[in-house]
C-alpha cells in the first residue's frame, strides 16, 4: 500500500502544471532578477586606499615605529598599499579633513596618540584597527624588554632581546583586499532564494495532503476507507514531494551556479545538505497546514504562500537589515523561522570558521519537521467523520 500511494502521488504531482511552475520555474525567475538587480553592487564595494594623514611633529619624527609602519602601508609599490599618507601640520590635516580629502589624520602627542576623524564607517575602523595594532606591538616590546631584564639584571643578552624585537619588528601590518571573495552583501539574497525554493516544497505536500484527506477530495474520501495507517499514508505522500522537491533544488543550483556565476564557497557539499534538510521542513509545513488547518483547499495555499513569504521575509530576502533586525529585537522569531534557519546555516558556512552555528540550524530544522509531522499524525489520527 505504502508504494501504491507513493506511485499515484507521484503522477498527481507530475500532472500539476501550477506545481511544476512554482517548483522549477519561478526560482530560476527569482534568481535571474536578483542577478540583474545586484550585479554592479559589488564593484563599488571592494577596497580603496584610504586618504589620511599625520601631524609633522617632533613626538612623530622620534617614534621609528609608526614611522616604518605607516611609510610601509603607503608604498604606492606594495600590492598591499592601504593608505595615502600625507605628512603635514595641524591646520592642513583639519583643512584636509573638513574638505573630506581625508577620512582622519593622527596627532602624536607626548603620552598617547589622538585620532581625529568626521565619520564613523569601514575606513575609520581600518585606520583605528592599525593604530591599536601598532600600539600592541610597543606593548610586547615593553613587556619583553622588562622580562629579560627581571630574569637576570646582573648579566643581560642583549643580542637576545634585540632579535625577539627585531622578529616583531619584521612582522608585516597588511590588509589584503579580499571583499570580493569574503564580502559578498549579496550572497544573503541566493541564501533566501534557496530557502524560498525549499519551503515553497510545501505546496507540492500540501496538494498532495489535500487529495488524501475525505473532507477535501473525493479521493480522499477512497483514501479514508482504505487499510492503510495514517503515518504511512504521510510518509509516502511527502517521499513522492520530496523527490520533486529535490529534482527543483538539482536544476536551482545547476542554473545558479553555471548561468548566474554564483560561489557557495569551500563547503559545498554542506550547503546541499542543508538545502535537503531544509526541504524537508518546508514539506512538513505543507502538511501541517493541510492536516491542522479546516478550511477549503484555495485558503490554505494562501496561508501557506503567505506564510512562506513572510519567512523568507524575516530573513533577509527583501532586505539584508531585516535579518539582522529581527535577530536584535526578536531573535526568539529567527529560531523558529525555518527560512532563517537556512539562511543563517548557509551564512555561516560562507563567513565562519567553525561549523558549530551550521549544525545548531540543521538540529532546528529536523527538530521543526519532526514536531509538525508528529502533529499532523496525530490529528489525522482523531479525525472521525459521520458519513463520507
């Protein structure tokens, strides 16, 4: 029996010229846009050698440090080039400043060094990032210094503080430009996209669900009657969406990849994995709206579209900030969210190290599946009609 309903419920499926539409179609539509709409994005957003400069002072001139580091970063003949650096009075720098020609300038001051800069953003912070760096440097030296002199006061190796300095000294302050790779604001937009076309998996459970239940279809009315359980009635119905369901994600990332260019970096592999899961909870949604909601067939596949939308929503599909937003103010939604579920496992594949965040989302999202479709067994166990 439980092959039987599998075979039919694949060939309800492949006869539904909507569902293949909304399953195969409309993703690589969505994803065509998004490639038109995005595509010049990320040209104006790579690294640019930052304006800054620096306070002509006696305090500068005897501060070798800064003066090797920052002549370094602006060699106009380092590929590593980060600034350009001009060297010049008080009154210049804030000239300078006040015309935005530079985005800050240093004071080296007897004590410490003050930075002045008009705005907070990407540059400020790089040129902060080099300062603190610098001043760490010093710290090690100082502390180096201090402990070789504690160890033995009475017979110092110079020849060995001067090539623990040295070693430090040699250690090269460069930011490579890597935003093109690591840095892409749109990947977020494919990231939902993948998750739109998992969940949108629910329709085809959620027309499959709707044709076994007796109160929805005359088939369902068959079905009813028919000797066979209710989890296996389920089980096979979501296998045979399932597997559509795959055949739409297999053509998604084949057109995504190959025509739209689009890198899911090193990790490839896990990035199917949690498009499989993620799938699966998008049926499970279908039929959880099929099984828990009683109303007409036409009102669930709007609540589920709406639903669905709504997700994809929250997590960053209409706007990156969203994502971020929600994870702010109401992070309890985002892990409820299953579309963020799988945005957020994706993202975290992309920009993190570890996989401790991944595996957090694929738990959350067989955790998801496993209690809607608990709950659609048992409500289709307690379904009882007076007549059929």
């Amino acid at each position: 029996m439980f092959y039987h309903n599998f075979k039919y419920s694949l060939k309800t499926l492949f006869k539904s010229k909507d569902l293949l539409f909304w399953t195969f179609i409309f993703p690589l539509i969505l994803g065509t846009f998004f490639k038109l709409a995005f595509s010049n994005i990320e040209k104006s957003e790579t690294f640019d050698v930052i304006n800054i400069a620096i306070v002509d002072s006696s305090n500068y001139q005897d501060n070798k440090i800064y003066q090797e580091v920052f002549e370094t970063l602006s060699d106009k003949n380092n590929e590593n080039q980060v600034f350009n650096l001009k060297v010049t009075d008080l009154k210049q720098a804030n000239s300078l400043l006040e015309e935005k020609e530079i985005i800050g300038y240093l004071e080296f001051l007897d004590d410490d060094i003050k930075i002045t800069v008009k705005e907070n953003g990407i540059d400020e912070t790089i040129l902060r990032y080099v300062v603190s760096e610098i001043q760490s440097r010093q710290a090690l030296i100082e502390t180096l210094v201090k402990e070789e002199i504690k160890q033995d006061s009475f017979s110092i190796d110079y020849e060995k503080i001067y090539s623990k300095i040295d070693a430090l000294m040699n250690e090269e302050v460069t930011l490579q430009d890597i935003s093109k790779n690591n840095l892409s604001y749109t990947m977020i937009e494919y990231y939902t996209l993948i998750a739109m076309a998992a969940l949108y998996g629910g329709i085809i459970a959620l027309t499959i669900m709707n044709a076994k239940l007796p109160n929805m279809q005359a088939v369902g009315k068959r079905t009813a009657v028919a000797p066979i359980k209710k989890g296996e009635l389920i089980v096979s119905s979501l296998l045979a969406s399932y597997l559509i369901q795959l055949m739409g994600l297999v053509i998604l990332f084949i057109y995504t990849i190959l025509v739209l260019k689009v890198d899911y970096g090193t990790h490839f592999i896990l990035v199917i994995v949690l498009a499989l899961v993620g799938s699966l909870a998008g049926l499970t949604t279908g039929v959880g709206v099929a099984t828990l909601l009683k109303t007409n067939e036409n009102a669930k596949i709007g609540i589920l579209i709406a639903l669905t939308m709504l997700e994809c929503f929250l997590s960053g599909m209409m706007g990156i900030t969203m994502k971020y937003i929600i994870d702010k103010n109401i992070p309890l939604l985002n892990l409820i969210n299953p579309a963020n579920m799988i945005t957020d496992g994706l993202y975290s594949l992309y920009y993190y190290d570890t996989f401790n965040r991944f595996y957090f989302n694929i738990f959350s999202l067989l955790i998801y599946s496993l209690v809607i479709i608990g709950l659609s067994v048992i409500k289709l166990r307690r379904q009882k009609y007076d007549k059929l």
